[in-house]
C-alpha cells in the first residue's frame, strides 16, 4: 500500500467506544491520598487516561471477538491449543509450545528448570518479575547491558544490546557450567522500550551456543523491536516486520512471552522452546502449576483470541507503524517543551527523566514515584514509578539497589487512545514540568517484601 501520503494514522477504524469518567482535581487529590500515592492502588474510575501499563490493555480487533465464540473448552487436546501452536510456529519459528496464565507463569517454570543454587544469570537489564523468578529460584542475575542504556541522554539507536565484553567477563569469572542461559529481552522494558540489534542478537547467540550456554528471549516486545530493526539496522529497510522477526528468533533457543503486549490480548502468554527434551520438563511443571498441557493457564476462547492476536501483530507493517509512530507523537511533543524525557523515544511509552525534572529531590525520597502521583492530580492521567522503588532491596545486603534511572512511565496501549488524548498528555506534562519544584518527596508507609512497587503505599515528607 501507499503510505507516502500519511503519517502514522491508524489503519482501523471505531466500532464501539467505552466511556471514561472525567473527576476534579479535588475528586483526585482525595484518590491518591486513599492510594498511599501509589497509581497501582487507585480505583481504574477514578482515572481519565490510564497510561499504566500497556500490558493486558490492548483493544482486540473484531476479528478476535469473534474467534472467542469459536474457543473449543475441551480440558485435553483443545482445537484452540493447536491452532495456538500453528501461530507461534508460524511467526516466532519455534515448534514446543507451553501455554501460561501470563508472562510470569512462564517466566517461573523457565527458572525453575534451567536454574540451580549458585548458578548467574546474564541479561540485559532486569525486570521486575523475570528476575524476581531467577532469584527464586536461586540464581543471581548480573546485568550485562550496554552502558549508554543507563544514560538518559545517549542517543544509541540499539540501548538494549548487550555489552560482549559484560557478558564475556561473566562466563569468565563463574565458568560456562553455572551460567544456564542468557536473559535477553527484546525491546527492552526498564530501558524505556529500548531496541536490540540483529547484529548484536546474532553475536550474542553465536558466542553462547558453542559453550553450551542457552539464549533465552523475553520476546514480549519483539514485533516493536522489529519495527526498529527495520527504521535502524542496515539492509533491513526492505524487510517485512513478520520477516525480521523470524530472523531475530532464529538466534535464540526459546523464548518467554506475555501476549499480553505485542500479542494483542488481555490475558495470556508462554514459553516456547525448539529443545522437545526441556519442553518435556517445562511441561511437567505446567500441569503442576498452571493447568494441562493443551491450555496452561489459558481457556479455549483466550487461546483463539491469541492465535488471531499473534497474527495481526505482524499481518501488516501498518500496524506496528501506528503503534509505535503513537508513542513517538507524545515524545516529540514533550521534546519540543523541554520535557526532559528519555531518548530516543521507545516502543510502547515515553519515559520521564524524574532525577532530572526534580532534581531537588534525592532518590530515597522517590521523585518518579511523586512525579507519577503530580501527573495524576493534575489531570487524571496514569502513569507509572520506574526506579529505586520497583528496583527494590538487593537480598543478599538487604539495602536499597540505586538504579541509574529514575523513570516515570507514561505506556500506551494498543488501539486503545487517540491523537486527542495524547494531547491532553503532553498539556498536562508540560503544566507538571513547568511547577515541578513545587513537588515534594515521599517516604513509605507500608513496604511489601517482595516486588514492592505494586502495593506499597506512600505519605509525604514534610
Ligand atoms: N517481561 C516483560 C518485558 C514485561 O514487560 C512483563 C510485564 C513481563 C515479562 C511479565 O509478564 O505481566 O504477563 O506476567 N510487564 C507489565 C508492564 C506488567 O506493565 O510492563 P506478565
């Protein structure tokens, strides 16, 4: 099709629209108050435009609503499940499918087969419940990113790419034998949505696979970083989205997914591997922890909703060009006020310098996480802390880790807003940025154990 004539217009139209409430600021002031500060904790009611997450919050295609009338709920051998299966062969080349509730669940049955006590594991940084699941189950993970990731300044067109050095000196010190696999996230998350290289994919797969060391994908964002390959990487500005993508996973050995994401649906994800021997032991533990080995934790209908899912994702370019061409309308506006934001803009949100924006603040009083909470009084917009408090305790020392950045998340969601309501984002960001010194610190009220940034709650520091 000829694009040339349009930006990043969406390629669907509205069939069915569900209304949002807009509250005043003093209905606001009282919600994040009740919310201990934390917009995991406010009511979804009470929020205007919920840029929380992008994770489950896609809106599904009609084509999807009506591949859940077609969901077989037998309990084994699931028409769904082998039409499911058909859709990750077919886009991400791998024939062993473990189907999960969600991202997690697959994360948890990947790290209790490949990790042991002692063992490290590499990746290009962490996030939250991938690591929280590689601790469990008694691994150390060591970040191997490279280091213009932490910078929110570089320009770097591939943040994500592990650093070989990093990665080399790690097998060095603990021996290829204590290192199961390397963690490698498409698209990376924590990094703002920050791409990986094909050329870095490929090094990376062709250094591991001779010491035996597994190269294990979060694939979640895979089709964004796709879109990037394609913008970026030489020699691949001719190549289908769908083309690139089964490219990067052939230099992998498996990969964990939350469909969540890029797959276009509300709940669901897996684990899918080439091995049928680790399949095997993956699914030993699936029947223990998430159901049968034709549905994990998935109905029928959900599976169908996915397989479609998984296909619309790469049907067209025009898709992932919109997604993403959405993401980069809100961070150019907010490049143009001065905004200070992290660059380049990545897939699925705009992250906000906060130790730059409020830089009165010290770390230990939380700026992103009050910044988060000032955005939301302002405007009932929802963002989301991504710092010192999602980083947690290191458990060995106990201590607060200090990451490099000190992030607020504005994720957008799939099909879901329009041009309008990013406008009504970057008014309300730019008003926060130009009052920000008058944005106080936070302390905690109630701090949870483990992954504490979705419950604890937060009061202000005089
Ligand atoms: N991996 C990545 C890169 C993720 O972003 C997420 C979830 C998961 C794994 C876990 O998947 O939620 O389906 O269990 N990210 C959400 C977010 C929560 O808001 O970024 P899940």
């Amino acid at each position: 099709m000829d694009t040339s004539h349009r930006t990043w217009a969406e390629p669907w139209k509205i069939k069915m629209v569900e209304p949002i409430r807009m509250t005043s600021r003093g209905e606001r002031e009282t919600a994040i108050t009740e919310a201990g500060y934390n917009t995991f904790l406010l009511k979804a009611d009470d929020v205007y435009i919920d840029l929380l997450t992008d994770s489950g919050t896609s809106a599904m295609s009609d084509r999807q609503w009506s591949a859940l009338m077609l969901g077989d709920e037998s309990y084994a051998g699931s028409k769904s499940f082998y039409k499911l299966v058909d859709a990750v062969h077919e886009v991400y080349g791998y024939e062993e499918l473990i189907p999960t509730h969600q991202g997690r669940g697959a994360e948890h049955i990947l790290s209790q087969i490949l990790i042991s006590d002692g063992d490290v594991v590499p990746g290009n940084m962490y996030f939250t419940t991938t690591r929280y699941h590689q601790e469990r189950a008694g691994g150390r993970f060591v970040d191997v990113i490279i280091d213009e990731a932490h910078d929110p300044h570089s320009l770097h067109p591939f943040k994500g790419n592990i650093d070989m050095a990093k990665l080399r000196s790690v097998v060095d010190e603990y021996g290829a034998e204590r290192v199961p696999y390397v963690s490698f996230e498409t698209n990376v998350n924590m990094a703002g949505g920050q791409p990986v290289s094909m050329a870095n994919l490929r090094e990376v797969y062709e250094y591991c696979q001779p010491l035996g060391v597994l190269v294990m994908l979060d694939a979640t964002r895979a089709a964004e970083n796709a879109y990037f390959i394609q913008q970026r990487e030489y020699g691949y500005q001719d190549r289908p989205i769908s083309q690139i993508l089964r490219e990067m996973t052939s230099f992998s050995d498996g990969a964990t997914v939350s469909s969540k994401k890029d797959n276009l649906v509300n709940i669901g994800g897996f684990l899918a591997v080439r091995d049928p021997k680790l399949a095997r032991q993956a699914r030993a533990m699936l029947v223990a922890f998430e159901g049968l080995h034709t549905y994990g934790g998935m109905s029928g209908r959900d599976m169908e909703a996915l397989a479609v899912g998984i296909r619309e994702m790469v049907d067209t370019d025009d898709h992932i060009r919109c997604r993403v061409g959405q993401v980069e309308y809100l961070g150019d506006a907010l490049i143009k006020a001065g905004v200070p934001v992290i660059r380049p803009i990545g897939g699925h949100g705009v992250f906000l310098d906060a130790a730059t924006i409020l830089e009165h603040l010290p770390q230990d009083r939380f700026p992103a996480q009050a910044l988060t909470a000032a955005i939301y009084v302002d405007s009932g917009v929802r963002g989301m802390e991504r710092g010192i408090v999602s980083a947690g305790r290191d458990p060995e020392t106990g201590e607060n880790r200090h990451p490099g950045l000190e992030l607020v998340r504005l994720t957008i969601p799939r099909r879901v807003y329009t041009q309008s309501h990013m406008d009504v984002t970057a008014e309300s960001v730019i008003r926060v940025h130009e009052r920000r010194e008058s944005i106080g610190g936070l302390k905690f009220a109630y701090e949870p154990d483990t992954l504490r940034f979705f419950q604890a709650r937060f009061e202000p520091v005089a």
